[in-house]
C-alpha cells in the first residue's frame, strides 16, 4: 500500500491536478441532488401492513389532507363568512388539490329539516343577513354531527377548509402555496395550516435550513481545532481542504446514484466533517511529531504514511462496513444513509492518504512546536492511565454495576417518532396541529376500509347495524377525535327526514334513499371518498388527537379486536393512512436495530481479526464500544428519548466512528509491547493519546453543533453521538489499561523504573 501512496508525494502536482478535476466532477453531481419529503416507498412492499395501506389506496386513493384553519372570535359574522369562501376558492388553486372534493361552509350542502319539509341549500349560499338567520345557521351546524366538531368547533371560534391531495402531490409545491396564503391573508381573525403533508414538509425544511446553517459553522469550528491543535496555517487550511473535498464527493455521489435528501440524510455533511477531520488530525498530528527526525520533506511524509496509514486504512474500511451494517434495517433512508455513509467514509479515508501527503509537498517543512496545550493533555492521558491502573478492581466494578444499570434503563426506550414533539412550542406548525386537536377531530388520520361483500353491500341492514356499532365503539376509545364514514350521512339525512322517535334500525331500501339523496347534493367526489362506486366497500377516516406512536400502536390494535368481536369474521378490514406508516417504521425500527447492532459488531469483530490475526485483540477492540454503546442507549432510556428514524443511525456511527480510538491506540500500544506492558501503555497514552484526545474532541464539537437545531431529533442525534464520542474516548483511555494490566504483574515493572522518560518527544 505505501508504494501506492508514494505517487501521491513523488507527483504532488499531478495529484493534485487530478483530485481538482474529480472534485469538479463530484461537483457537478450535486446539482442532481433533490429532496424527498414523503414516506412513500419506505416499507418493504411484502410488508402487510404496507400491503393494507396500498389497498386502500387502490380503492379510495392516497386521500392526504391539507387543511386551512380560520381562527376568530366567532365564525359567525359577515367577515367571517367571506373570509371562508375566499380561503376556499384559494384552497381550489393550490396545486395537487382536487378542488372538486374541497370541504368547507362554502361547499357543502346544509340538509335540515324545517317548517315547509326538507331543505338542501349551501350553508353560506346565500350569507345570512339578519340575526334570526345566523342563529338559525349556528343551530345546524351544532345539530350536524358531520360539520360540529369535525369542520366547526363547539365554541364557533374554529372552523376549517379541508381538500384531499392528487396521489402524486409534490409536497413543497402544495407547502409554499398554503403559505402564501397565509401570509397574505388580510381578512378577520388568525389563519392556520396542517395537514400529515404540512407537517412533514415543516419537519423537512426545518432540519434542511438547520443543516445548511450547521454545515459553515461546523467548518469554523475545525478550523478553530486545528489551529488549536497545530497553531500553524497549513496545519489549518490543509485538513480543512480534506474536509470540504470528502463532503463534495460524497454529496455529489449521491447525485449521481439519484439518492434523495431525506431526513435522515440531512445530518450527513455534518457527520462528515467530524470524520473526515478526524483523519486529519491524525495525519498532520504525526506529520508535525515526526518533523525534527527527517530532513527531507519526502522522508517525513514517507514516515508519517508509515506510522499513521494502516490505522486511518483500517479505520476507514471498518467505519464503511459499519455503515453498510444500516442495509439490514427494511426502512429504504436508513438503507440508502448506509450505502452513501460507506462512500463517504471511503472518500475521507482516500482523501487523507493521498492529499494530504500531496498537499504537505506544497509547504514548508514545520518545526515542532511545544506548547502547554499539548503538554496539558499528555498529562492528562498520563493520569487517566494510573488512575486505570492503580483503581483497577473498584473500576471494573463500576463498569459492571453501570453495564446491569444501562440495560435496565435501556429496555424502557420508547419507540417511534412523536412528530408534534419535533417541534417547539412557539412553532406555527406545533401550534396549528395542537389548535386543531383540542377544538376539533385532529390532524392525525387513520383510514380503515370495510369490504361489505359478504353482506351483498354497504346498504345492506345488518352490516350497516354492525359498522354502526363498530364505529360507536371506535369513537369511545381516548385517543379517537371523530370518524367520518357513510353511516354519518345516512343518520344525519334520516334523523331530518324522520320522526325523532323513529327507530334507527333502517331497511335496505331507507339506506339506499338516504345514499341516493346524498349523492343528489355532494359535490363531485365526495361519495367516492366514504364508499367505492359498487358499493362494496366503506370508507371510515379515523382522526386522532394524539401524535404519541405507543397510543397509534395500541389504539389499533384495539380497533382490530373491536371489529373482530363485532364482525366475528364476516366482514374483512384493512388499515392505511399516515397513523400506520408510523406504525409499520416503528416495528422495523425496533426488529432494524437488534439486528444492526449484532452485525455491526459482528463485522468489526471479523474485520479486526483479520487485520490483528488474534482473536484476542479483535474482542479487545470491540470492549470499549460496546460498553459506549450500552450507555448510551442506557442514557436514552434513562431521559426518555425515542428511538426513531434519526437515533436508529447511532449503532451504525458510533462504531464506525468510535473505532478509530481503538484501532490508533491499540496499533500503538502493540508497537511497544515487547518493551513492557506499563511502558507500551504510557508511551501510547502520550503519543497518540493526544492525537486521540484532539480527535474526540473535534467529533465532540462537530457533533455538538447539531445539538442547537429547532427540532428535537436532530438535537437528540446530535449530542447523543457527542456522548458517544465522549464515552468512546473516556472508555478506550480506562479500559484498555485495566485489560493489559491484568497480564503478570512481572510485565508491569519495566515502567515503574523510571517513569519520567516513558513518554516520548511529541
């Protein structure tokens, strides 16, 4: 390998003409970057979870509504009226809105019973114009149970322009739409918008803003560590070019291969920064310690590929397996985070070998500089070590006690994401779906379709007696905001219609007048959204006033068992709508990371043992991570965080990342065994322990940065794999010593000698 590398130095300015015209090329592939702000395509087709959704989709569409709220004192006034047909003819407009299938006052026919027999008149068509009228109005509407409560609030201060989405709606387009209609709405009262659509689109933009505000300030950061590190200009300016390089090769990879800019993707410049810079500090650390002892800048590179080029090699082969250990999850953005994190890990450790040795050609061969800085952290390393060593035993104690402790906390981990929690409070979006939850159904909609085959159809008396019963049973349960079905319209035109003492218990031919009048008013689609043209198959939009994944979970596995009891497998359900997205990723979440931290442990076992050919030394790198690895998660449980999407990558980084203490300690460690356990001890911890404690400490800052995001994912991610970092570090400086101390007491006295000279020069 290092007569491979030796082109890099021998050329400096071809190869550096060559990474130029590369770079260029990654480059270019950026401008094909695109972001994906739906979940469709996530799950595996085979899914059945999936496999219900898309059957419902097939039927009734993929029905993703977007919602206008029109927010006053009272909707009841002239004002107001205006102000809901004017939302809704501007609701119309939006792209990918089927304008045909829009709800509001506007639209919707006012079926009610008065003096003179059955009326069928907009509720707006005309606006009323006298104070009898308008009490007349506020009186149908509160004796509507399909408009009072779902498209009015109780109180009359909320009411709601609602439209389904075209199933191939492009989110960003039907997002800035909504918004410019409320930034320029000049009429009565506070406009809100949600809708599943918006909240994922705010979601999105949020963590792209933070990202692209992050990224600069991460760079800054690194340059203020180098300098730190370094105190020179090229100690700063050429690793941070190794940076910015490995960040444009692996943004343009993704490109190239048509892998979108997701949620999860959105933190992968900033993961690369910390990586990437990571390698560069442990060349130009060796490159600068080495300087006295050569003349020649060719013989100082050649030295530093030779002491530092095996463990960024095997740092960076093993963080790309540890990143392609995310292809197990059956989640499509973890699989594709892993296939891009691969590339990019590849890219740095490729970048670091063969540009930095160029570039050091282009500069002044450095003196070494001594400062306290650097002397403060060897000692530091230095007392970390006989700490280790002289409180071994209470040590290995307190590892044990914190393993059983972190386990135990770790299994109370909740899973899923809360995405009203992604949110701050004093965000539009938190606050639009919160306004929407307590005045109204919700925001959050499960769709169930019914198939009515075996009944002949939906009009059938006794399934439309079940389905009532069923539904009535839905709706007691907590979480349950209102349920909109056909069952609604026929109670509501037969409740007009009929003598309030009538019974309930319609005919065939009742249920099918009232479907028939129904149909006579709705506007275009609007039957097609609670039953299929044959009649066969019912629609109910189940809407949840909760976010919570545990209350999802279990609310739909009580509506299983209610419409079993009920039904008693007469009739067939199935489930879809963006509650059971969310349940079908949180499953694969859970199933996803059991098995991704067995193999990503698994793969740096057998990567290990290949490269130390000692199975001993493969466990014993393998030690500290997985200590850091229990804590953490046992620190999730512990602060009640959940595991998500985002956090599901933690495995995957933390052991790709994490590796690199161990790999560089241990290669040093093994170099000077032969001269004493406790000598190859201090002397690793003062030479490439400092290099080490630069490195956690620029991951620490790196990582860190995302911590300051507005959205609670990104921050739990961010300062988690801080932690990480943080634990990684701590635990490969106390470990290892307790473990090769607990060799003969005989191969720890060579240092106990003359301790003063176990460090070398740095």
């Amino acid at each position: 390998m290092h007569k491979f590398l030796r082109m890099s130095y021998t050329h400096p300015k071809s190869t550096l003409l060559i990474f130029i015209i590369i770079t260029c090329l990654f480059g270019n592939g950026m401008k094909s970057l695109y972001q994906k702000n739906s979940f469709a395509g996530e799950l595996p087709t085979d899914d059945p979870i999936n496999k219900n959704i898309e059957a419902v989709k097939d039927v009734f569409g993929d029905r993703s509504m977007v919602m206008i709220g029109l927010e006053t004192n009272t909707i009841y006034t002239e004002d107001a009226a205006q102000a809901i047909i004017q939302l809704t003819d501007e609701l119309k407009e939006v792209p990918f809105v089927l304008r045909d299938e829009v709800k509001s006052l506007a639209t919707l026919e006012n079926v009610s019973n008065r003096d003179w027999g059955l009326s069928s008149d907009g509720f707006l068509d005309p606006i009323p114009s006298s104070t009898d009228e308008w009490k007349q109005l506020k009186n149908d509407i509160a004796q509507n149970e399909i408009i009072s409560g779902s498209l009015v609030s109780e109180d009359g201060s909320l009411t709601v322009v609602a439209a389904p989405l075209d199933d191939d709606f492009v989110g960003g387009k039907v997002y800035d739409a909504l918004l410019d209609i409320k930034n320029n709405y000049k009429g009565v009262g506070k406009i809100h918008i949600t809708g599943a659509p918006i909240l994922v689109e705010d979601v999105q933009r949020g963590i792209s803003g933070d990202s692209r505000k992050f990224i600069p300030i991460a760079i800054v950061f690194i340059f203020i560590g180098f300098f730190i590190c370094f105190r020179t200009l090229a100690g700063v300016l050429l690793p941070v070019a190794m940076v910015i390089m490995s960040i444009i090769w692996t943004m343009g990879t993704m490109g190239y291969l048509s892998l979108p800019i997701t949620v999860v993707s959105n933190a992968l410049p900033v993961i690369m920064i910390a990586v990437a810079s990571s390698y560069g500090i442990h060349f130009m650390h060796a490159f600068y310690r080495l300087a006295d002892e050569y003349d020649s800048k060719e013989a100082l590179i050649e030295a530093t590929l030779n002491k530092i080029a095996s463990p960024i090699f095997i740092t960076g082969i093993t963080s790309s397996l540890g990143s392609l250990s995310l292809l197990i999850f059956k989640i499509k953005s973890l699989q594709e985070f892993g296939i891009i994190g691969a590339f990019g890990f590849a890219y740095a450790t490729f970048i670091c070998l063969w540009l930095l040795p160029s570039l050091c050609m282009f500069i002044k061969k450095p003196k070494l500089k001594e400062h306290g800085l650097n002397n403060r952290i060897g000692l530091f390393t230095r007392k970390i070590t006989e700490f280790s060593l002289r409180y071994r035993t209470p040590i290995i104690a307190g590892y044990m006690f914190l393993a059983v402790a972190a386990i135990w906390q770790a299994s109370h981990i909740q899973v899923g994401d809360n995405y009203m929690k992604f949110f701050p409070k004093s965000h539009d979006g938190r606050i639009a779906a919160t306004t929407f939850n307590d005045k109204l159904d919700g925001v959050r909609v499960m769709d169930i379709m019914v198939d009515a085959s075996s009944f002949e159809n939906i009009k059938d008396e006794k399934f439309y007696q079940q389905l009532l019963q069923f539904q009535n049973e839905v709706a007691a349960l907590g979480a349950i905001g209102g349920i909109h079905s056909y069952t609604q319209v026929v109670e509501h035109i037969a409740k007009n219609l009929n003598d309030e003492t009538k019974e309930t218990n319609w005919t065939n031919e009742e249920i099918a007048q009232y479907l028939m009048m129904y149909e006579l008013s709705a506007t275009p689609g609007e039957a097609g959204m609670l039953y299929d043209e044959d009649y066969k198959k019912a629609h109910l939009q189940v809407f949840m006033t909760s976010s919570s994944p545990e209350v999802h979970l279990a609310t739909y596995q009580k509506i299983k068992g209610l419409f079993a009891d009920q039904f008693q497998g007469n009739a067939e359900i199935k489930f879809g709508g963006d509650v059971m997205h969310r349940i079908s990723l949180g499953k694969y979440i859970v199933t996803g990371k059991i098995q991704n931290i067995i193999v990503a442990l698994i793969i740096l076992l057998l990567t290990t043992l290949i490269i130390f050919r000692s199975v001993k030394k493969g466990i014993y790198t393998l030690v500290p991570i997985l200590f850091s690895l229990i804590m953490v998660f046992g620190f999730m449980g512990l602060m009640g965080m959940r595991l998500g999407i985002s956090t599901s990558l933690l495995t995957a980084m933390i052991v790709g990342i994490g590796i690199d203490f161990s790999v560089h300690y241990l290669i040093s460690f093994y170099k000077y065994e032969s001269q004493g356990t406790k000598t190859a001890l201090f002397n690793t911890c003062g030479q490439t322990g400092k290099a080490i404690s630069y490195d956690a400490v620029s991951n620490i800052v790196g990582f860190s940065v995302l911590s300051f995001s507005g959205f609670l994912p990104v921050q739990h991610f961010g300062w988690l794999l801080a932690f990480s970092m943080l634990l990684i570090y701590i635990n490969t400086l106390v470990i290892f010593p307790i473990l090769f101390s607990l060799k003969k007491e005989s191969q720890l006295t060579p240092a106990l000698v003359q301790p003063k000279n176990l460090i070398l020069k740095n």
